[in-house]
C-alpha cells in the first residue's frame, strides 16, 4: 500500500501507488554511426540503447507481483482481461461443438474409455480441432441482481437474458468470425454451495483440539495448513492482495478454501480436458463477476492448472483455471459490440432440447439441477452467506439454541452470537469496507514484547482492541466474514452503479421505470437507495418453476425429502445437503485422479517489494555473498 495515501483517499476503491515498478517509458533511441566498426566490441548499455523499446505494459500478474499499492476496481490497467478479449477470442478461436453428438451420443468412448484421438484430430465445422476452444461461462448471482435492478427484471430473468446473450440464437453467435458462443452458463451458486459446506468443515477442524499446531513460517499460508482463530474469509480478492501485501501476519488466519470464481474453473477444466482428452487451454472459461479484483483473483499463479495437473507436466502447459473476468458493465459492452441490445433479448431460459448434456451425467446433475434454490435471506448478506452456513450448522448441532445480532459502529460491522441459555457456543462477525478491515487487521497485529528490563510482555494496549460491539476481542471470534466493499459484494466495483443508471438505460433505447430514481447529481443516498434496490433483487430470487413429464409448469421444492438421488436427512442445513455436496466432491476428485485437498483448496504468500528501496549495486552484492560465506576479498 502506498506510503502516501491519506485517510480521505480511503474509499474501498484505491488507485495504483505512485511509484510503481513496472516503468513506462523507453529509452531513446541513439543516431548510428556510419564509419563504425561491425567487429567493434561494444558495452551492454550502448547496445541496449541503439535498439528502441517498445513501451511495457502492465499486466495484471504484474500488479500482484508488487506490492507499492493495492490494486483495485477502476483504476488498474485492464489490458487482457475485458470484453474486447472475449471477442478477440471467440473471432481467433473456432468454437469445439460437443464431439460426442457428432459420434452418436458415445464421444468414442469405448468401453468407458476414452478415445483420445476423437478429442484432437477430429475436424470441427470445417477446422481443425487443435486450433479451437470449448468456451464456457459462470456468472455470479450478485451481476444477476444488478442487471436485474436496472431493467427492471427478476434476478432469474436476469440470468436468463445472460444466458441468451452467451448461448443463444439471438446472441454472440452470430456475429463474430466463426459464430462462436458459450457451449454451457453455469451458475455460481452451485459451486457456492460447495464453498459453504467445506468452509463449515473448516472451521470445525481449526476449532478441534490440538488442530493449529505450529508450522514454519514459509508454511503459514500453505494450502495443506490449518488456518488459525479466528479464521477470515478468502473469497475477496482485494481482501486478499490487500492482506498478503501490508499486513502478512494475517495469513495463518486465512481461510484456505478457494473461492466459487475459482472452483468453478478447476472443476471445468479438469473434468472438460480429460472427458475430451483435449489439454486444459482448449477450455476457455470466461467469468462474469461483481467485482475488478476478481480479474487478479483469476491471475494468480496458484489458481492454475498446475495445482491439479500431474506432477510431471511441463510448466509451460499450465494455464489459469479462469481465463478472462468481465463485470455486468463490460457485459453490456460485450452486447453492445455486436449491436445486441441486452433488454430486448428473451426473458425465457433456452430451450431444453437444444442444451447440450454436460460430458458426466453426475456432474451435469449437479451443475444443472432441476430446481433453483433462492438465495439466502437478508441475514446471511449478500456476499455468499459463509458466515450466516457457519453459524447455522453450529446450530444444528446444539438444538435449541438461538442466534442473537448485534451491530457496530457502523452497518458493515456486525456481530453473531449461538446461544443456549446463558452459555454463548460460538462468536462471529462480519467486517465490510475497507476502513473497517484496517480495524480487523490492527486488532490482530501480534503484540511486541518491550525490551526495556522489568517491563510487562504481552500486554496489548491497543484501544481498538474490542471486539465488533465493544464486548471481547477478536481473537474471541472464530470466524469473520471480510469484504473489501462496503454493502458487500452486490457492492462491487464491477457492478452498475446509480450514476450510470440512467446512461445505461438510455443506451438501451428504453426510459426509466417509474420515473427517475436518481437526482440530476446523484449522491451517497442516491447510491444507498440503489444499493438497496441491487439487494432486493439479489434476496427476492424464487424457486424456478420447472416442467413435469406433462409439460405443465410446477414448482420445485428445494426442501424436498430427496435430492438428485440423495436422501436428505439431519445434514440439511440451510437447504444444503452435507452428504450430497460430500458425496460430489469425492466423485469428482476419483474421476479426476486428484487429491480434493488440491481441488478445494489454495495458498497465500508474502508479497514483498523494492519500492522505495536503495537497488544494491554489483559490488555490494558480491561483497554481502563473500560474507556469508566467511570470506573477503
């Protein structure tokens, strides 16, 4: 984080630091001498100089590799990851349409083994199937619902409209240099399920007796660790850069479960490139998410294939598990490129008859099943409930206990209770925005011992010290929900805000429903009441109606007795099934030969940087090599 930056600066949405050490300028080019010599030994600087550079450019890898700011929402230099990029993409790359209706339902399969050759060789629509791509999306709930606030839509409508833009007759498809589209739109909300349950699991390893045993400091943020009370939350990439670049001593308390972005692309491109035997950069995964930061989540080097791929690949075959990230805004782009007008695409979901089965049946199952569960309610936030799953599977094991809330200073800073009687069973809380985490984060900076003779040893005297509602402290929590976004994640960066309502509306061709909702200068308030209206479209998803064998419309219950197959007995909790999000987990790590603690999990490191460092100097170097070796000169 930048040394400069004031307390007015803190927004939640911070701007690259000013001394960034990826430079932008080249150096001048030098006139060549006619008379000179083509054997004439020449030095490395003259010879670097007489050649011009091409400006550099800044990557987002390249923004995770520094850490003289942290990198967010606006203000970072989107070069790779934006609409433009699934365009180029879709135009470079010839779509792989699902092999296996080419070869009657069997995809060569053989036996129940798989062809191989059938996955590479076979020519597609006329190209060579090496040089195409199987293009797959994920979209959030949280773009659903502001997608849905601006036209006036239902969050299922919302999705709905994605999926036709993504996948549908009226959508990418036609236009583009091979008509290429989206051969599956999954939804995020499925694989969060997932996160909930192993994040429960979690927390009930890290609580157990004897669990937090000591490890190395260069193991702290190690996958296969167990974090340390009180556990916070990973699924917010700007929490993260943030934590892992200003306030390292945080890691061991970090979760180590991997967000649903990146789950939902390790389980896509490990299942999709070994049912087609095709490697895992034919499979193209684009993201649509609330929140910039997600686009460095997606660059990460520990979110790639090489967390899964045998040990024995080439480091060059390794490829993200997230190719490219766009918010709801650059979804629009997305349309507006190819002259989609996004409100007049079809409400309705695709038709049954033309959705291509995903390659695994169990898996298709899961990922496409027959009912849409409604998000949680209010009281989970709308960030993905982890806390709110936590607190309730804690409470279905001690039967007869309640939940008791209590805010903060502030509506981000909340507090939660499991209560019997008298007896309080577990704490948590929930941090959001900023200005909050940095609270967090002081709290839990490790007290330094005075060296002065006759002093007191950790004592801390920090007055920030209290926990969320001025009771104990933090270290009294055993899990905390943090958010780098005040609201939360309907929040986002990415997401649509109050001020663009009406420009977006415009662009659309349609006007505003129920007149105006912002002022000609909308404010703080204007963006609260337009937040609000985000969140109620996020809570108010229903139950999506299915269709029975008669073609008649009937809704599906979400509490039923049996889940695909699965009873469903005491290990429902929230509506979530324990045993059948297990039972998936473990099908998936046997068909894929990869441990689930891979699959599941990731790790965090210390960033550290040279900014503002003195740059030793090749004598200095040499000299501090020849000391700690016990010579000289």
């Amino acid at each position: 984080m930048s040394a400069i930056l004031s307390a007015d600066d803190l927004n939640d949405f911070i701007s690259p630091g000013v001394a960034c050490i990826k430079p932008l300028e080249t150096i001048p080019a030098q006139q060549s001498e006619d008379n000179s010599n083509p054997y004439e030994v020449t030095t490395e600087d003259k010879a670097t100089a007489s050649q011009p550079l091409p400006p550099a450019q800044i990557s987002l890898t390249d923004c995770l590799a520094c850490s003289g700011c942290v990198t967010s929402a606006e203000a970072v230099l989107v070069t790779l990851q934006s609409h433009n990029e699934v365009l180029t993409t879709l135009d470079a790359h010839p779509p792989l349409r699902a092999p296996w209706l080419a070869h009657g339902g069997t995809n060569g399969l053989i036996n129940g083994s798989q062809n191989i050759s059938n996955g590479i060789t076979n020519g597609i629509n006329g190209h060579y199937a090496g040089d195409g791509k199987l293009f797959v999306a994920s979209v959030s709930p949280q773009t659903r619902a502001s997608l849905a606030a601006v036209f006036s839509v239902s969050e299922a409508e919302a999705g709905n409209m994605i999926a036709q833009l993504l996948s549908g007759p009226t959508g990418l498809k036609f236009g583009g240099m091979h008509g290429g589209d989206f051969t599956w739109v999954i939804d995020t909300s499925v694989l969060r399920e997932a996160c909930l349950v192993a994040a429960a699991d979690e927390v009930a390893a890290s609580l157990s007796p004897g669990a937090n045993a000591p490890t190395a400091p260069e193991s702290e943020g190690a996958y296969d660790t167990t974090p340390k009370k009180p556990i916070l939350t990973s699924a917010c990439p700007g929490w993260i850069c943030y934590a892992e670049k200003t306030h390292p001593y945080v890691l061991p308390h970090l979760s180590r479960l991997k967000s649903p972005q990146a789950l939902t692309g390790t389980l896509l491109k490990s299942i999709l490139s070994q049912h087609y035997g095709i490697p895992p950069s034919q499979v193209w995964h684009l993201a649509i998410m609330p929140c910039f930061d997600k686009k460095l989540e997606a660059s990460r080097s520990e979110l790639t294939s090489s967390a899964w791929l045998p040990s024995n690949t080439s480091s060059e075959d390794f490829v993200r598990d997230v190719d490219c990230v766009i918010t709801a805004r650059e979804l629009l782009h997305l349309a507006s490129a190819r002259n989609i007008s996004f409100s007049s695409l079809p409400r309705t979901p695709l038709p049954s008859s033309t959705r291509t089965p995903f390659p695994d049946p169990k898996i298709d199952t899961f990922l496409f099943p027959p009912a849409r569960r409604k998000n949680q309610d209010a009281l989970a936030g709308p960030s993905g409930g982890y806390l709110y799953h936590i607190l309730r599977t804690y409470q279905a094991q001690h039967p007869g206990s309640s939940i008791t809330v209590s805010r903060g200073r502030n509506a981000d800073v909340v507090e939660y209770s499991l209560v019997q009687g008298t007896e309080t069973i577990i704490k948590m809380a929930r941090f959001y925005g900023f200005r909050n985490i940095q609270n967090l984060v002081r709290r839990l900076k490790p007290t330094k011992l005075s060296r002065l003779p006759g002093a007191k040893g950790g004592v801390n005297r920090r007055p920030g010290a209290k926990g969320a509602a001025g009771g104990e402290g933090v270290n009294d929590y055993a899990y905390v929900e943090v958010m780098a976004c005040p609201g939360g994640c309907t929040n986002g960066g990415g997401q649509i805000k109050v001020t663009e309502v009406e420009e977006v509306r415009a662009a659309e061709g349609i006007q505003s429903v129920n007149g105006n909702i912002v002022a000609p200068r909308p404010g703080p308030k204007e963006q609260k009441e337009w937040l609000a209206r985000v969140d109620e479209a996020y809570f108010s998803g229903s139950d999506e109606e299915g269709v029975d064998g008669d073609g008649d419309q009937e809704m599906k219950d979400a509490e039923a007795p049996t889940k695909n197959g699965f009873s469903q007995g005491q290990d429902v909790v929230n509506g979530i099934s324990t045993s059948y999000i297990g039972n998936i987990m473990s099908y998936w790590s046997d068909i894929t030969g990869v441990e689930m603690q891979k699959l599941l999990y990731t790790s965090y490191r210390k960033v550290e940087s040279d900014v503002g460092k003195k740059k030793q100097s090749d004598v200095e170097r040499v000299a501090g090599l020849a000391v700690s070796v016990g010579g000289g000169w």
